[in-house]
C-alpha cells in the first residue's frame, strides 16, 4: 500500500492529505493515517477521540472548533459520499487570518486535510449521503465547543437553503467573532 503524501496549503499549518485508494474485484482500501507521514511533516500524531458524522445532501455542519485550553487539531476524511469542505483560519497574527480554504473531499478520491488547531472547520454534504471521519487531538470538551455561522463567511458555499442544527444557527457572525487563537510562527 502507497504511503500517505502530505501537501502545503494556502493556510499555515494546513495540510492537504493524499492517500491513493487501492482498488480490485473487492472493492478499495485507503490509508487515512501514517505516523511517519505524521512525523515527517510536524503533525501531531496524537489522537484522543475518533468519530465519524452520517449526514444527508444539504446538510452543512460547522463551522465548528473549540477554543483555549480545550483546542483541538483534526484530521478529517470523508469515507462516504462527497462533501464541500471548509476551513477558517480564526489565529490572529496568522498571514492567513480569516483567509478560507476549500476543498472536495470524497471517499474514492481519498483527499483528506489535517486541520490546526485555530481553525474552524465545516462542510456541506453534495452526495445522497456522507460519512465524514474526524481524528482529533484532544477530547470533546463541552465548555470549549464553540464556533462562526457558516454564512458569515466568504466560501462559496455551494447551497443557500441548508439543513442546520440548532446550535449551528445560533453561532456568531465572523464579523461578531473575538478569536482567542493567536498564530504561533514554526516551520511545519
């Protein structure tokens, strides 16, 4: 199996994720993790929790984070389906600040990103369904979860009218936002 490649993005600190499926009569394999990968390009390798999101077409999650001393870095992959990834980079000081990168994430593509801790993170569902896979850094902690309303930011969302929870619709604008994050400068 072909080793996980990492690649640099237009945000420091995150990072494109390319795994090439492995294909036969069976099916496909792909590998979403590699310590030396990991090791090779300055990531954390350290995972507390693991979790995966089934979501319908229309649905956006996000833009989710938390914050200080509960921040967290996330490895993110969409094992089923498709979806429109989006990443806000909220470190004051960064080159990039408030800068978005997106991305197509699919499971036969076997695209991922590691997200740093700082940024928020969220994503739309393009396919009839989709299951997106998270490796994080630190544990869920409730007090710290937090976030941006998805539409306060410029990503060219691919939808107008999506289907939210509660609590996504009731973050702040980014125009409201008061980040606590602040950029750190390392070669990574």
């Amino acid at each position: 199996m072909t080793a996980l490649r990492v690649g640099r993005t237009e945000i420091p600190g995150l990072f494109d994720l390319f795994a090439e499926p492995q294909s036969d009569e069976r099916g496909y394999v792909v590998k979403t993790f590699e310590v030396r990968a990991y090791t090779e390009a300055g990531l954390s390798s350290r995972c507390a929790e693991e979790l995966h999101s089934f979501s319908k077409r229309g649905v956006v999650r996000g833009m989710h984070f938390q914050t200080p001393p509960a921040s967290q870095a996330k490895t993110v992959f969409c094992v089923h389906g498709t979806v429109f990834d989006v990443v806000l980079d909220l470190r004051m000081g960064s080159p990039s600040y408030r800068r978005v990168v997106t991305r197509e994430l699919s499971a036969r593509a076997g695209h991922g990103l590691y997200v740093p801790e700082g940024c928020a993170h969220g994503f739309c569902v393009l396919s009839e369904q989709a299951v997106v896979a998270y490796r994080l850094t630190t544990p869920y902690a409730a007090g710290h979860d937090a976030g941006v309303l998805w539409n306060s930011i410029d990503a060219g969302w691919p939808i107008t009218d999506p289907v939210l929870s509660q609590r996504d619709r009731r973050f702040v604008s980014l125009a409201d936002f008061e980040s606590p994050f602040t950029f750190e400068t390392r070669e990574v």
